[in-house]
C-alpha cells in the first residue's frame, strides 16, 4: 500500500471521518475517559478544534498565562472548553472547520494530519471505533522523525517497528516487531508500551 502525498486531503479527510463517528456518539460516550491522561472524548475534540476557535492574540494571551508552556496552556483550554461546550457545538467546531489551513508552528501540513490522527486514536480507541486507515496513519509515520520519539519518551533502541497493513517501518534496530499501523503508531507516541521481544527476527 502506497503512503500518501497529497497530506492536505488527508488532513481533511481525517476531519470529515471524526465529524461523523462524533455525530452517533452518546451523551455517555462523549464524557468516556480518553487515551490522554485526565481528558474525556470531550476535552480531546476540544483539544483539537482549539487552533480553528482561537486567535493569534488569545492564543498569546493565554500562553503568557500558562507561563509560555503549550503543554499547560492545551490542558487548561482542553478543560475549560471540554467543560463549558456542549456536545454539538464541540461537533460543529470540528464539522464547520475540516478544511481549515491550520498548521502547527513548525511542523507545517505533516504537522496538522499528525495532530487530527493521533488525537483521533485517543478518542476512537477507548470507545472501539474505527481508526484511520492505515495509508492515512503511515503518511503521519513517514513525517516523524527522532524528535517525535523523545517528545514522547519512548526508546526505540534495538529495534525496528514494521507495520504490516501498509509499506512503513519505524526504528532501525536489529530486531524487528510487527504490528497494524495504528498500533504501531500507538507505540511510538507512548500509548501503547513497547512490545516485549524475544530475539531479532
């Protein structure tokens, strides 16, 4: 299976397949605790509709106020909006924005597809929907690099992750795991622990 290139269709596409399993969600569903520690469905859409409800001078207004930390800032704007927005405006924050040109400083359209894909999986996961597809999940694989892995902690020494539902790989150990693309995108962003081996392959 090829990856894709064209990542703003896949962005969009990805925006459009939320939009629509939010739509059936129930009450219960949308306040179902998620894969990021402490937020709900709802904090994790909220989450990923904040840079199409926020401008440039709140975003700096309330980055200043979490002490220029983007980590304490998305949390508390996860749970405040998570909080204060009902279940169709979250939908229609989504739904109203899939092709919205947002792009993370620095991590341009690879940024933006990654950002709608994992965070899509902590939502999907927890409430046995369907993932992306797995051309969709190895076109967010084949922009990551290292950093991606010491942002999210996790040690690939020893061993190279292989998908077997698309043509990526990830790691370059002599040891060789394989695994669904979806998980083994779960893996190298710390949702899922590392798989236990017993020998190179």
């Amino acid at each position: 299976m090829a990856v894709p290139t064209d990542l703003s269709a896949q962005t969009f596409a990805e925006r459009e397949r939320l939009a629509a399993l939010l739509a059936d969600l129930t009450p219960d569903q949308w306040n179902a605790p998620s894969l990021c520690a402490g937020w709900r469905v709802r904090e994790v859409v909220a989450h990923i509709t904040l840079p199409f409800r926020t401008g440039p001078m709140r975003f700096a207004a309330g980055l200043a106020a979490a002490r220029f930390s983007v980590n304490r800032y998305a949390d508390t704007a996860a749970r405040r909006d998570g909080g204060r927005m009902t279940d169709a405006e979250l939908l229609a924050a989504l739904r109203d924005n899939v092709r919205h040109p947002w792009q993370p400083p620095g991590g341009g359209q690879a940024g933006a597809l990654s950002h709608d894909v994992i965070h899509g999986l902590d939502l999907t996961e927890p409430l046995g929907l369907p993932s992306a597809p797995p051309d969709r999940i190895a076109a967010v694989l084949a922009h990551a690099d290292g950093r991606a892995l010491t942002f999210f902690g996790v040690d690939l020494t020893g061993l190279t992750l292989r998908a077997t539902d698309t043509d990526i790989t990830f790691g370059t150990g002599a040891t060789v795991v394989e695994l669904p693309a979806r998980t083994l995108l779960l893996t190298v962003t710390g949702r899922r622990p590392l798989p236990v081996t017993t020998g190179a392959t």
